[in-house]
C-alpha cells in the first residue's frame, strides 16, 4: 500500500528553473522528498494505530527518475514484511470482519495543497525560485 507522488503541481515553477538553466532533475528530486515527507506526516497522522507497527512502517522512498518522469513512493514499500502490509491493506480497503480506516487516500486528497505547498517552499528555500 503506498502513493505516488510527482511534480504535477509545480510545473511553472519547473519551468522558471529551467529556463534560468538550473538543474531541473536536483530541483524536481528536492521538491518531491519535501512533498513526500509532507505525505507521510498526513498519513501517520490519519493511521489507526494499535501496536504502532503500521505507523512505524510508513516511509517515503527515494527519488525515482524514469526518463522525464521523477516521483517518490510514501507509505508501505516494497520490501515491508508482508504481515504489516496485509494489515495496511485491510485498514486502507476494510475486508469481510472489519471496515475501512483509510490513511493513504484521504492524505492524498485532502492534503493535497499541503503536499504541493512543502514542494514549492523547497524549492524556494533551496534558491530555485524566488518567493
């Protein structure tokens, strides 16, 4: 169970960056960890929490680059032992003995302007772009 994030949100300023001839990919791998840790702050905060296994199990991943495409993952990555996953799964999605506690979906949604703002502030604290 996890979300993927990319620069959707801030592609004007993606362009500013590269018309000044900076480093788009830096700039684009910044602003996602920024959005991603902004992600990840949501879905610990919406997590239910029993043993606090699921929570402490949440991550963000690295900056993935695939061409022109750069994202980051949050939430259950690959590699997250498979008793923890079944359970973020069932708490996301509900099954046939308990209802849903979605944590990822609801981040996503309603954090969105957050998760955006984080990755605009990056890359103004970073120089980027000016405020």
């Amino acid at each position: 169970m996890r979300a993927k994030l990319s620069t959707k949100g801030i592609a004007e300023y993606l362009e500013q960056i590269a018309q000044r001839g900076e480093d788009v990919d830096a700039a684009c791998a910044d602003a996602l960890q920024a959005g991603g840790e902004a992600a990840l702050e949501g879905m610990r905060r919406r997590v239910a929490v029993d043993t606090g296994n699921l929570k402490e199990n949440l991550r963000v991943s690295e900056v993935q680059q695939d061409g022109n495409f750069t994202s980051v993952e949050i939430g259950l990555l690959a590699g997250t032992d498979a008793k923890i996953a079944r359970y973020g799964n069932a708490q996301e999605f509900g099954s046939s003995s308990m209802p849903a506690h979605p944590y990822i979906r609801p981040t996503m949604a309603e954090d969105k302007n957050k998760i955006t703002a984080a990755m605009k502030k990056s890359l103004q604290e970073k120089g980027y772009v000016e405020e």
